[in-house]
C-alpha cells in the first residue's frame, strides 16, 4: 500500500523538493501570522491585526479588564470543542478578510458573535439578574427579565461610547511587530 504512494524513482528528488518548499512556506505562514498566539487568552493577541487597536484601548480602559479577557466575552464557554470550534471558525474568517485587505472601516459584530456576547454577560452576571435587592432597588431591574440582549441597553460596555482611538486618546497599544526576522533585515540593511 505504500508503495502506491511513493513516486517513482526519477521522480521522488523533485517531489521531495516541491513538498519541502510548500512545507516550509506552510512554517513561515504560521510564523509571520502568529498563529500560535491565538490559543492563548491574552489580549494583546486581538492587536496582531492594526484595526483591532481601538477595541483593545477601549477594553484597556474599561473596568472589564480586570476580570475579563476577549475570550471571556467573545467566545463561547459552553464547553472546549465550541470554544476552540469558534475560535478557529472565527479566526480564518479574519485572517481572510484581512488577508484580502478587505476590512471594513467601522466592525460590526455578527449575529452569530453577539450571541456568544450575550451568552457570556448572562454566564458572568447572572447573580446580579436574580439578586431580590437589586430587584427592589434597581431603577427598571424587571427590563433585565426580558427577550432583550444586555448590549440593547448597556451598548457602551466595556468598549466606551466611541470605537476609535479618539475616545482613548492616551491609550497605549501593542504595536503589531515586524515579521522579518532580524537576520534578513541585517542582510538587507547591509546591501
């Protein structure tokens, strides 16, 4: 059987050649893309692409950070297959727009993600909705038993009002580093 998988003998030295070249343009993809970065849970992460800037500055500076990554809010928890599924799922649909240098100028989240949103503010604040105290003394407490997702009313958390670095003008943020590794660029400096 495994014979008819290996090419013939005069031809085994260029197909070993081809596959070494795909493999290592396979490596230096997941390289350049960080792609490793993307299983942990580290904010900075979401800053590979430029246009995330504003989200992260605006998180930086809510009181969200504290307690909570963009995982925590942005991808499901319901148990590990979903949470990588959606991951991966929602990764490779970025990775491809912004590939194709097809982003938008002002993101919107899809239906699909604010569910998961929604999902996750109900996961984390679930006492709060079901606290008798705050039913009695929380001005509308009773609009929190209803169909409506909590960003209807609570659009501002943790983002602030405005998606911009403008609304964070003193916002630090991780500048995305340069994929040449420095050999090459020492290479090419000297030239």
């Amino acid at each position: 059987m495994l014979k008819k998988l290996l090419p013939p003998p005069k031809w085994r030295i260029p197909v070993m050649i081809v596959s070494s070249l795909l493999l290592g343009l396979v490596l230096f993809l997941l390289y350049v893309s960080k792609a490793h970065s993307y299983l942990s849970d580290d904010p900075a992460t979401c800053t590979n692409c430029h246009i995330m800037s504003p989200q992260y500055a605006t998180w930086s500076h809510s009181s969200h950070r504290e307690v909570a990554t963009c995982n925590d809010c942005h991808v499901p928890h319901n148990n590990i297959f979903n949470h990588y599924y959606f991951k991966a799922k929602d990764g490779l649909r970025h990775s491809t727009i912004f590939t194709l240098r097809n982003e938008p100028q002002v993101i919107f989240i899809k239906p699909e993600g604010a569910e998961v949103v929604h999902n996750n503010c109900i996961r984390c604040h679930n006492e709060l909705l079901v606290d008798p105290k705050l039913d009695a003394s929380v001005k509308n407490h009773e609009a929190h038993m209803t169909d409506r997702r909590c960003v209807e009313c609570h659009r501002t958390v943790p983002h602030g009002r405005v998606n911009s670095i403008s609304s964070v003008p003193n916002a630090r943020v991780p500048l995305p580093e340069n994929p040449v590794p420095q050999w090459l660029r020492e290479i090419v400096n000297k030239q």
